[in-house]
C-alpha cells in the first residue's frame, strides 16, 4: 500500500550539507568574503507494488485498456454479442462487478471437517445438529447417499491410485441421508468442475460468468485455501480484476468430423490434436471441466483487488 501512495518504498535516505567560505586576496577596497552553504538530500526507492499503478494509468493513457464493467452488466450486449465483437480474445480490460471465490480443496477442507466433527461428536455420545447445507435433489438427478449411492474402490485400487482430494474425508456417522460418500461425490465434481487451486468467478449478469484461476506464487491473494476462505469469506463481494481476455466459452454443439487419419493411413497430428481439442470444447460448454463456458470468458489476471471504502466517521451522540 505504502509503495502504491508514496511512488515506491524508500529503501536509503541520504542527507549532505555542504558550507563553504571563500575570500579573494587583493587591494582592501577590492577583497571579497564569501560564505555560502547548500545541502542535497537522496532517497533511493524501490518501486515494488507501485508498478501496477504505473502501469494501469500508462496503459490506460495509451489507449489499449478498457474499462467493461457497465458493459458487461448489459445482458442483452451479451446475448448479441458484442461483448464478444468490441473486445476479442487478447483484449486488455478491467471489469468490476460480483465476485467469489472458489477452490476445491476448500471444499474438500470444509466437508472434512464437517465430518471429522460429527465422528467425534458420535465417539463422545453426542447427537449431531443437522445436516450440511448440501442439495440432495437437483434437476437433474439424485444425490444417493449410503451403500446404494456409489460403489467405493477396492483396499487394492485404492492403494495403487495417487491421493485425491476426497479421500480426506474420513467416515462419520450418516445424518439425514448424508455420508461420506455423498459428501466425496461433491468434491469430485469441484475438482473435475474448477481444477484444485483459486478461482475468482465474476457474475456481472444473469447467466454469464468471468472466470479467473489466481496462479500461485504469482502474489495475488497467495495463501492457503483455508486461510484465505476464512479471511475474504464464501460470500458474493465487489472485487476488481484487470487482466487479458484468454477466450470465449464455445457456441459450438456439433462435434468436427472426428477422422484424423490421411488417405496414406499415417496419422495427422494436426487433425488429431483438434479433434481432441473439440472433444475440451464440448466438455466445457455443458460445464464439466475448467475451460469458459459461453456467453462468457477467461481471464489472464494481471491483478485482482477490491476498492477500500471511505469510512465516515459518525459524531458522538450527545445524551
């Protein structure tokens, strides 16, 4: 913060004064004195997170970044699309709207604990409160909880395939048709939904969402899922991202011939490599893995932030 108000953070301060006298040697009506002093003060500064500023005002005065956030609010700019006309994938915008954010070992962090409490709650005798808040019924199908809800791997599977993040979830008691394995199911779809790591998901209108995986060790919001659920909260909040568009959620729904053989019968690389990416594509528009789901898109994040608000501060009541 300092290093953003004060142009950079001073790392050396460095104060010099200087006096100097001079007398000139002559005839007494021509000798001259002189006494003067001068002083030069250096600070040395390192600009650190005062480059971000820098950088958003020049290229905003160059011309080359947008502000979007009006709209993008617009749903009917979406559904023409000219969200999608006016700022094509390489854009550099900045879009303010409702936020959160998601990651899937918080998920799995979340329903372990949920868990591990309830068996402890059992050891000791005790009742547990209530289910979790979890949908049991959507539209489109049924979360099953106990044996009939899904078949769990065999002790030799299970020991040749590499940790997931369900597995964290230990046994507990079942509360209301809830257990372990409702509970695993959830987290693998966060996983196979949003792939583990931070999310920042924008709805700046009905139905369309910008999306924005945080890298880690890049800064921004750089902590464990935990700790940074806990601090910023799962709620919908104002948040700033700026950053470039990576690209639009596909509007295809009929897969590309899937041939990728020549007539030579020697394999085309090219042919092959699109009709697997056509296959991501088709997976990403019905919202299965972690790919921009039309009308929206993904963000590169250049940085995220949130404005600090202007307290007012209220008069004593005088009683």
């Amino acid at each position: 913060m300092l290093a953003q108000l004060d142009g950079g953070v001073a790392e050396e301060s460095r104060l010099t004064e200087r006096t100097e006298k001079r007398t000139t040697v002559g005839p007494r009506v021509a000798a001259q004195h002189f006494q003067g002093s001068s002083g030069e003060e250096y600070t040395n500064k390192s600009l650190g997170d005062a480059l971000f500023p820098m950088l958003e005002d020049a290229l905003e005065s160059e011309g080359v970044l947008s502000d979007i956030s009006l709209e993008v609010s617009d749903i009917d700019k979406w559904n023409r699309g000219d969200i999608k006309n006016s700022f094509p994938p390489g854009s550099l915008v900045r879009v303010t709207a409702t936020g959160s954010f998601f990651d899937a070992r918080y998920v799995a962090a979340a329903f372990s604990a949920f868990a591990s409490v309830n068996a402890g709650l059992a050891g000791l005798g005790f009742s547990p409160g209530g289910a979790p808040a979890v949908p049991t019924r959507g539209k489109q199908g049924q979360a099953k909880g106990g044996a009939g809800g899904q078949s769990r791997p065999s002790k030799a599977a299970s020991a040749s395939a590499s940790a997931e993040l369900e597995d964290q979830i230990p046994e507990f008691p079942s509360i209301d048709g809830i257990d372990r394995t409702t509970l695993r199911s959830f987290v693998q779809v966060s996983r196979g939904v949003f792939s583990p790591g931070l999310h920042i998901n924008l709805t700046p209108a009905k139905d369309v969402l910008i999306s924005a995986r945080l890298q880690e060790g890049r800064q921004y919001l750089d902590s464990e899922a935990d700790i940074l659920l806990a601090r910023y909260g799962a709620e919908p909040q104002e948040l700033t991202l700026m950053g470039s568009i990576g690209s639009y959620g596909t509007e295809e729904k009929d897969l590309p011939d899937q041939n990728f053989m020549k007539e030579s019968g020697v394999m085309s690389r090219g042919a092959f490599a699109e009709v697997m990416n056509s296959q991501m594509r088709s997976l990403g528009r019905i919202g299965f893995i972690d790919l921009p789901q039309h009308p929206g898109f993904s963000l590169i994040p250049f940085a995220v932030y949130r404005s600090i608000p202007r307290t007012r501060r209220v008069a004593p009541a005088i009683r």
